[in-house]
C-alpha cells in the first residue's frame, strides 16, 4: 500500500506549478527592467564620450588651420572655414558633413578664448552640449569642460 502512495505523488509532481511559473517570469521582467536602465545610462555615457571625442578633433583641424602659411597665424572664425579655407585647397576634416554635428544632431560651437595678456588670441574652445544640459567641449565633459 505505501509503494502506491509514493508512485502516485511522483507521478503528480512532474510540472511547474502555476506560482512557480509567475515567480520566474517576475524576476525576469525585473532583471530585464534593471538592463535596460543600464544600457540606456551607458548610451547616453557613450554619446557624451562622442561628442568629447569630436570637439578634440575639431580642436585638432583648427591648430592645423592656424599652421597653414595661407591662415597668417589665424584660428577659423567659423566651422564653415575648416570645410572651405578662404584660400581655397581641401577640407581640414575627413568628413566634413558628420564631423561638424554632435551625437544629438546640432552644430558644434566655437567660442573664442582670451590670452593671458587680454587679447583674442587664445585657442578657440569647440564645445556643445547635451540634451541634460551638460557641457562638453575638447577639454572634458561637465566641469571640465572649461565653459563658463
């Protein structure tokens, strides 16, 4: 009689049940909500990186500008003279369509910086910022930026 018994209770207990089920699923839903918060704050991390990364090479085309014997030792006064230099000859960007737009699709700025003796002789800080406000530019992201 016992060896029925046991039989039975084996052969009863060969599937999920419906709470274990809705637990599983319940933690998989929360452990996918948590990723996809990760991955959303590491695009936007990524995207702010980008844009570091493309004011430098702005920064880098404009020092490159500013060397060339036809400048006359004269930073461009726009992003549009590094694409056409006033003495004609080729674009100081490789690509000059997707090298001026941020990651968020507005133009790069530049704001020309004062020397130490006053003048507007500085190095041009190439910069924009992001969709939450925060500044970026060839030096950093946030604080380091050097915007005011």
């Amino acid at each position: 009689m016992k060896l029925s018994v046991a039989a039975n209770r084996t052969a009863r207990r060969s599937a999920f049940t419906l709470l274990e089920v809705l637990v599983v699923v319940a933690i998989l839903v929360i452990l996918a909500t948590v990723a996809s918060i990760a991955v959303t704050r590491n695009l936007d991390d990524a995207r702010k990186s980008k844009a570091q990364l493309q004011c430098a090479a702005i920064a880098k085309a404009m020092e490159s500008y500013y060397i060339n014997q036809n400048s006359g030792n004269q930073y461009p006064t726009s992003l549009q003279e590094l694409v056409t230099p006033p003495w004609g000859g080729t674009s100081f960007l490789n690509d000059p369509q997707a090298d001026m737009i941020d990651p968020w699709g507005q133009q790069f700025q530049i704001q020309q910086t004062q020397a130490n003796d006053g003048s507007l002789a500085g190095k041009p800080l190439v910069f924009t910022k992001a969709p939450d406000g925060v500044p970026i530019s060839q030096h950093g992201i946030g604080p380091q930026s050097r915007l005011q």
